[in-house]
C-alpha cells in the first residue's frame, strides 16, 4: 500500500482492529471505535491551531488575554487551549480534560476517556517564529467525583501523540503497535500516513540539551556532557553535535529521526520543583512514543512510564537512542554508590558548552 494514499482514519481503523484482535483481554470493538473518534477529533483541533500559529501576530490579536504584558505566546497558548477545550466539549467520547492551564480535571461529559494535553508547547518560541508543537495523551476516565470532575482509573495510556507545527504541520502518534508519523495535506484537509513505523536510530550522534542551565546539573549529566563535548579525542571516540530548539516537542521529534539523546535534567535551581516535565501531559506521552519506536526514556533513576503520576507532577527525563539512556542511567547509579569520583570534581562548575576555546 503506497502510504501517501494511507489517511488518518483509515490507519486508525486497521491499527485499532489489529489491536483489539491481538491484545490479551482484548480492546472492545467500542473502545476502538472511541479511540478513533477522538484522535480524529485532536487532529481537527491540531490543524486548527495550526491555522491559528501560521497566522504569527495576526492570529494572536485574534485572542483576547488580559494583563500589561500578554505576548504572542501568551494569546496563541490561550487559543491553543480554547481549541483543544472546545473539541472537548464537542466529543461525547471524551469526560474531561487536563492542561497546564487547569487547576484539575475539568469534566466535559460523561464520556469513556479523559484527554491530558499541552495545547502549545514551546510557546516562547512565538515570537521568533520557531517551532512549536502540542503533546496529548489519552486515558481511561473513572468515576465522577462529587464536585462534577472525573478521577484516573489508572496509568495504562491507550494513545499519544504531538503535533509538531513547522514547515508542515506533522502528527506523531501511537496506539500501543509503533509509532507513525501523518503529514496535514491542505489540499485534502486531511492527515496522510508519512513516516510508517518510525524505529530511532542506534547510533544516533546528536544531543538536545539547555546548556545554559550546566552550572545547576547533578554530576551525572555534567559527566554525560562533558565526555560528548569532548567528541572524538575523548572517551566516546566520536563527535557528537549540540541541538536546542527549547521545544520539548521539536527537541524529541529530531531525537526519534536522527538518535542520540534529548536530555531533561534536574536542576538545583528549580528546587523544591524537583523538574521542570509534567508526567502525564508531556513526559509519559512522549515516552511511550519513543518506547514504541525503539528508544527509551527514564527519570535516571527509572523509567519514565513507571513513575506513578498524579495531575500535575514533573520529573526529570531523559529520552532516546537505548544504549545513551542506558548510559546516562549507568552514571546516576554510579554516582550514587560514590563510584564516579575520577570524572567529577569542583571544576564542572567552572566548564561551559561554550568555551571561548571552543569556538570556530
């Protein structure tokens, strides 16, 4: 089958059949036929937000946000949000929703799901018209609570995905059977398979990190970095390049085509906030993306989708290549049982991904 001919529905109908064939237990024929209707509702809200982005300030002075400083990025997270809340509401399938802009589970209906998303994340990026992009993840909902909310039965998810709004507008998404990449046909109005089985490279050489924040990292990252800094005449014997888009969603996206390891570390500064990724509207989604694709992603300590998640808490993530998580795992544990003195010393402190010795 020629996937440019593939469109979203009709990949989902075939991925969701094979999967309520294949699971133990089994998907019910219903819960295939909801799962359906809502990613197909999220993908008409993603190419909706995306109409709004590729109109930059002309589409942010469409939104009214209140306060002196409200920005770009302030009015098109509002619109963002107000799409993907409308679509709620819209859906008889979905009984609420969670974002970074709700306090807790807001209840649309008596539906069988609950959606978790981050309408527009990268926003900061904006203004210098860079890329930005939308994560979601779908669950089962559980009993209403008294005050008309909605409660997580559990942390199984059923689906994930981002959009990714750049030159084109692509959505990544997985039902439990890989992870597959759709392209927004304008023409057609419609979402056509693109990047079928999408597997991360093993030897990926890239690294997506903040270097700005180094000084506030535990020793394990600044060990990681500083031996991929080094390139070829250090310990990894190869050179590895330096990526940051400061879009958790642009950052992974390149992380699952080209390999190597988009790093979210702890840092110091952030304490008592022991991270700066929500679990269950950004990390978790976006691990099992890359679990389904072959990589992997963990705290450093564990792995990210066994981490027990309630509606707002964050954790530090690491995403990628396997044998670079691996690696990064190895450091943590090394530097907990007092293993890893040779390579760390008070000089980390004074090293930076842009030494003037550096420069070319």
């Amino acid at each position: 089958m020629n996937p440019a001919q593939v469109t979203l529905s009709s990949f989902l109908a075939d991925h969701l059949a094979s999967r309520r064939a294949s699971a133990p237990g089994g998907l019910h024929a219903t819960d295939a036929a909801g799962l359906c209707t809502v990613i197909e509702a999220i993908a008409h809200a993603v190419e909706a937000i995306a109409a709004r982005i590729a109109q930059g300030a002309i589409g942010a002075a469409q939104t009214v946000v209140r306060g002196p400083t409200a920005s770009i990025q302030d009015a098109l997270s509002v619109a963002a949000n107000d799409v993907m809340t409308s679509m709620c509401e819209r859906s008889a399938e979905i009984a609420g929703m969670v974002s970074p802009y709700m306090q807790s589970v807001r209840a649309t209906s008596s539906g069988r799901y609950v959606l978790f998303a981050d309408p527009l994340d990268g926003a900061a990026n904006a203004d210098s018209n860079a890329t930005l992009g939308s994560i979601f993840s779908i669950r089962h909902a559980g009993a209403s609570t008294a005050g008309g909310g909605c409660v997580i039965t559990g942390t199984k998810q059923l689906a994930a995905g981002y959009a990714l709004y750049g030159p084109a507008t692509l959505l990544v998404i997985t039902v439990g059977r890989g992870t597959h990449g759709f392209t927004l046909c304008r023409e057609r109005g419609e979402f056509v398979l693109t990047h079928e089985a999408i597997r991360i490279p093993e030897h990926g050489v890239e690294l997506a990190i903040n270097g700005g924040n180094e000084r506030f990292w535990e020793p394990p990252v600044q060990r990681y970095v500083s031996e991929c800094r080094d390139g070829s005449a250090g310990v990894r014997q190869r050179d590895i390049d330096t990526r940051w888009i400061a879009s958790l969603v642009a950052d992974t996206h390149r992380t699952l085509l080209r390999g190597g390891l988009c790093l979210y570390p702890r840092a110091s500064r952030c304490a008592p906030r022991a991270s700066r990724q929500p679990l269950l509207y950004q990390a978790q989604a976006l691990a099992w993306l890359v679990e389904q694709a072959g990589g992997c992603a963990s705290t450093g300590r564990v792995r990210v989708l066994d981490v027990a998640a309630d509606t707002h808490g964050c954790t530090p993530m690491f995403l990628g290549t396997q044998r670079e998580v691996e690696r990064i795992e190895r450091y943590h544990r090394e530097h907990e049982r007092g293993e890893d003195a040779p390579f760390t010393s008070p000089l980390f402190n004074e090293r930076s991904l842009f030494r003037p010795e550096a420069r070319v």
